[in-house]
C-alpha cells in the first residue's frame, strides 16, 4: 500500500511518499526526477544495501555517485566541500538534482550541498533509518556541524519530494532502529497524545517491525511534522516545539565527541531532563515522567545523562543553541503530554538542578 502525505507550502509544496518497497519502483521515483544529471549521495554501509536498485532508476539519465564514511564524524565542512568539489568536478550544472539516500547525516549534508551548490539546486531525501524516515528527511532542515555546536551551519531547503522505503528498515541495526524512537516518541509529547497511547500499548509490535504498525507509526509521524512544517516553515513559533529534548541532547552530542552516541539516544535523554524541569516548573507529575522513563526503557534508550559532563559544560553548550535569543536559553518544555510551549522564563536554578540531576 502507497501512501502520501503533502507538505503544505504554497509554491515549494511537495509529497511525502510511504511504502513498502518503493525505492524499486522507477515510475514513482521519477516522477521528481526533472534533470538529466543525477548525483546521489550515500554512505558505505547503505550503498551496500540499496544503491544498486536506486541507480537502475537512472540508466538514460547521466549519473554520478558520491559515497561518505557512515556516522556523525562526516557531517562537516571537509566532507561538505569534497563532495561540492566532486559536483564541479563532474560538470555538474544547476538543473541537476541530488538525491540524499541514507540516514539523517546523509539527508543533512546532501541537503545543504543541494541549497548551496550554485545558489541551489533540486534535492529529493530517500531516508534509510527510522529517525530519517520520521524525522529529519521532513522538512528542509539542512545542516552540518562545528567542533562547538551540532547543525550550526545550514540552511532551510525544501527537497523535491521524499520518498520512505519501510523494507530499509530491514537492514538497520537494532540500536539505530531504537535511535529513531526518541523522534516518535517526541510526537508524541508534543502534540499528539493519542499517538503516545498508541505507541505504550504497541511497543511488542514496534519492536518486531510489524509492518502494518511501522507503517501507522511513520505515516502518522510524518503527518505530525508535515502539520507544524507547514504552518512555521521557518521555526520563527510552533516548529520550535519539534525540538523538545533537542537542547539538552545536541550538547551531550557535542559533549562525548559526534557519533559517541547516536542522535535518537541523546534527544531520548535530553527528553527526561525537558520532562524533569516541567515537573520542577509544576506543569508534569511525578508518575508521568516515569511513564516516559519505562517507555523510553522498553526501546533500550538511555534515561539519564552521561555523568562526565559537568553542569558547568551542560550550560555552556546549551548557550550556543539555535533557539536562543539575547544569550538566554529557551527550552521546549510541556504543559502536559501533548502541550508542549518554548520559553525561557525559568529560575536559573532549577535549570542547573536539572543538569546536575542522575535520576529522572
């Protein structure tokens, strides 16, 4: 079964396609395909997998590969002017379209490639793991990252279309699969608490990728997203709740070094710490944070912090996110499960209570 789901944006608005097995199907595939250069982005591990089948797509098309080492270690300037440089290299012109086919640090840097090479060129996210297909390949978010900060060069830039090839699934680790649950899950918190009931009483399920339930939990995944994306395209108000546990996560990135833990792992601790500080703020109770913490457990996330970051490397990372205004820190906090708000009014203390704190 074929799904579609579209990203409302006026003049750049563009299909979200689920299915499973659709990465084989050149009908579909080239209907966003309007160029006759082609160069599609991978990494080792996925070009493994499934290069062979998107490539078959494209034998009138002339076709370039350009392939990166798998992991967060690769979303950066060096691999970002590699492969700017392949493109030039190869005669690459602005009517050509990239094609980012892998996780989100491929979607990621593809993208941002695509939005600056030559002021811009079209893009389409082939995402092959859970985080990306419910995540990161929704919603023109491009980016790289510095030795001090996770995605801070980057750009908005919508891609031609996405397409999700559930069958992927298949060939992705247990603990990258578990990664991608933190971004379900924070649809969840967010906005949609039905779909957090959903996931609790379908975690059996979800764990053995049953594929009807994998296929409700992207869909109405995307379908989450694809809702904010299109009402605050450029996070300037409701997008920004998209981050919640974001925050204290990309500075436990930044923190262990990228790729130390996976980006799913870090938003599912820094999950708890947003929760942790809703309920010192008096918005949450005692029983719902436990309630995330077992549920977070059952898809063997971490719960806590790691406990060699300090406070004080806590703070001073925090400082540097995107959100912030005037050097405040604002953090996406919830009023209750699907009433999430962004604010920085907050005692000082209560946020050093929260990075001190082991035990959510």
């Amino acid at each position: 079964m074929l799904t579609k789901i579209n990203v409302s944006l006026e003049s750049r608005s563009y299909p979200i396609y689920i299915g499973d097995g659709i990465l084989t199907d050149s009908k579909l595939i080239l209907t966003a395909i309007h160029s006759n250069q082609v160069v599609i982005v991978t990494d080792s591990n996925v070009a493994n997998f499934h290069l062979k089948a998107v490539k078959q797509h494209f034998s009138k098309n002339e076709c370039h590969t350009f392939i990166l080492s798998p992991g967060e270690e690769s979303k950066n300037f060096v691999e970002l002017e590699r492969l700017l440089s392949f493109m030039l290299e190869n005669n690459i012109n602005r009517n050509a379209t990239l094609i980012a086919l892998g996780g989100g640090v491929v979607g990621d840097l593809a993208g941002f490639a695509a939005a600056s090479y030559q002021r811009g060129i079209s893009y389409v996210q082939m995402p092959t793991t859970l985080l990306a297909q419910v995540d990161s390949s929704v919603g023109g978010k491009t980016a790289i990252n510095l030795p001090l900060g996770k995605n801070m060069v980057g750009a908005f830039y919508q891609p031609q279309a996405v397409f999700i090839d559930t069958s992927t699934l298949k060939t992705l680790p247990n603990r990258e699969f578990n990664s991608g649950m933190a971004e379900v899950v924070k649809y969840g918190l967010i906005n949609d608490a039905d779909f957090l009931d959903w996931i609790g009483a379908n975690v059996l399920n979800i764990l053995a990728q049953n594929g009807d339930t994998l296929n409700y939990l992207i869909q109405r995944s995307c379908e989450n997203k694809a809702k904010i994306v299109s009402a605050d395209e450029q996070e300037r108000g409701i997008r920004a709740t998209l981050n919640l546990g974001h925050t204290f996560g990309h500075a436990i990135e930044t923190a262990l070094g990228y790729g130390k833990w996976l980006h799913g792992e870090a938003v599912a601790a820094g999950i708890m710490m947003a929760l942790f500080m809703s309920w010192k703020l008096g918005f949450l109770h005692k029983g719902q944070i436990k309630e995330i913490k077992l549920l977070l457990t059952q898809f063997s996330l971490p719960t806590e912090a790691p406990q060699q970051i300090t406070p004080e490397q806590f703070i001073a990372l925090m400082s540097k996110d995107k959100k912030n205004i005037d050097g405040s820190i604002r953090l996406v906090l919830l009023k209750n499960f699907g009433d999430a708000f962004v604010t920085n009014d907050y005692l000082k203390e209560i946020l050093l209570e929260t990075v001190e704190n082991h035990a959510y």
